[in-house]
C-alpha cells in the first residue's frame, strides 16, 4: 500500500498506524500521530486503520536545551 509519510510517498505493510510503526521501528512513545489531518491520541494508534492513499505526519519529540 503506498502512503504518505511526512510528506513522502512509501510503500508500507500493515493496516495500522502501529503496525506501520513497528515497521518503520519507530517508537509509539517518541511520536505524535497524525493521519490524514487528525491527530491520534496514543490509545488509537492499534485501532487507527490506514488506506491506500493516506497521509501520515509524524512528529517526533527530542529532548535537549539549557
């Protein structure tokens, strides 16, 4: 299935975020989701299903500063 991940077309396994996430090896708890212009709390992420097409933003959090 081809979808969009942060503004760039891939080609993804899986019907979920999370399992696109695991197969990205991408941490749940590093990211927020954001499919298809909602965000997704961190409980949706299992149940989100992901079509053909999609759009996936993900923002990942970094730590750092003074």
């Amino acid at each position: 299935m081809r979808v969009t991940i942060n503004g760039k077309t891939e080609e993804v396994s899986g019907s979920t975020v999370l399992e696109i996430l695991r197969a990205k090896d991408v941490s749940p708890q590093m990211v927020a989701v954001e499919l298809n212009s909602k965000m997704l709390e961190r409980e949706e992420l299992g149940s989100a299903l992901v079509k053909d097409g999609d759009a996936i933003e993900l923002l990942f959090y970094l730590g750092g500063g003074d």
